[in-house]
C-alpha cells in the first residue's frame, strides 16, 4: 500500500519521481518537474576549458596546493637529494655544484622549488585547520585561501631577494 504523498519521507518521494518503474499518479510529471528544475546541474570540464573556467580562490589554493605536492614529489626531493650528495662527496664536486648554482637558471629552479615547499607547507596547515571545522564558512575559507597565497608569495619573495643577493 503506498503512503499518501504528504507521509512520504522527503528521500521516497524523490526517488519515486525519478523511478520511470511502477504506477504514476496524476501529480507525478509535476513533481518530476518541481525536482529535475531545483536540482543543481554539474558540469564536465574539459581540459582545453580549464583557463576559462573561473574557479573560487579556494579552489586555486587547492589545486597549487596537488600540484605543488606532485612537483615536489617528483622535482624537488630528487633534486635536494642530489644537490646534498654531490656537496658532501668531496671538495671538487662541492666547487662545481658551488659554481653551477650560481647560474640564475639554476637559482630560478631553486627558488621554484623553495615556493613549492613553502606553498604546499602553509596550504597544509590550512587543511588541518579545516579538517577540524574551523574557518569553514563561505567568507572565512575565502580569506585563509587569499592568506595562504600572500604568504606563500610574500615568503617566496624575501628568499628571492636573499638568493638573488638584495641583502
């Protein structure tokens, strides 16, 4: 025996509208109308649509902060790693490494490197911080995402200024 439609639970009566099986009652098409109108509609973006497609500031700091991880994941620790061994095999390599990291080609991909981990460092800190419910409002996920990339640009540029000799 089915419910009349003011005893249905809320989830029931959706899933009946969108269920194509079993009777229909007169009020069916108006609920499947009222319902497939409310309903949100998400889009696939394709690839060649991404810059196009405007994302929140949250959703920048989110996907600097995947794609920071994979670069120094892939990037950044082999080079480190590399970059410490060679410096402490012997005094030759030491000179050459020395040498070779004062090429401004070479200081650029450090300092890529160096915004990476600083990024990816303070945008972590800012997903444990959401993790425990905290600035999880519209406005105030907003302003920890503009936090995060000032910082994590701002310290970029007092390391830039450092390594490129201002001070």
């Amino acid at each position: 025996m089915r419910l009349p439609s003011s005893k249905q639970p809320r989830y029931y009566r959706w899933f009946w509208c969108l269920c194509s099986q079993g009777p229909k009652s007169p009020g069916d098409s108006k609920r499947e109308l009222l319902v497939s109108s409310t309903r949100p509609q998400f889009r696939n973006i394709h690839v060649s649509q991404i810059l196009s497609y405007r994302l929140p500031l949250a959703g920048v700091v989110s996907i600097l902060h995947r794609l920071s991880g994979a670069f120094l994941f892939l990037i950044g620790i082999p080079l480190v790693l590399f970059t410490l061994d060679q410096s402490i095999a012997s005094e030759m390599t030491h000179a050459r490494l020395s040498a070779l990291l004062g090429h401004p080609l070479a200081k650029l991909i450090c300092l890529a490197v160096i915004w990476a981990f600083l990024h990816h460092a303070i945008a972590g800190i800012r997903y444990l911080v959401l993790d425990l419910h905290i600035g999880t409002a519209k406005e105030q996920a907003r302003s920890s995402a503009r936090v995060v990339l000032i910082l994590s640009l701002a310290m970029t540029a007092v390391v830039a200024l450092r390594l490129f000799g201002a001070f």
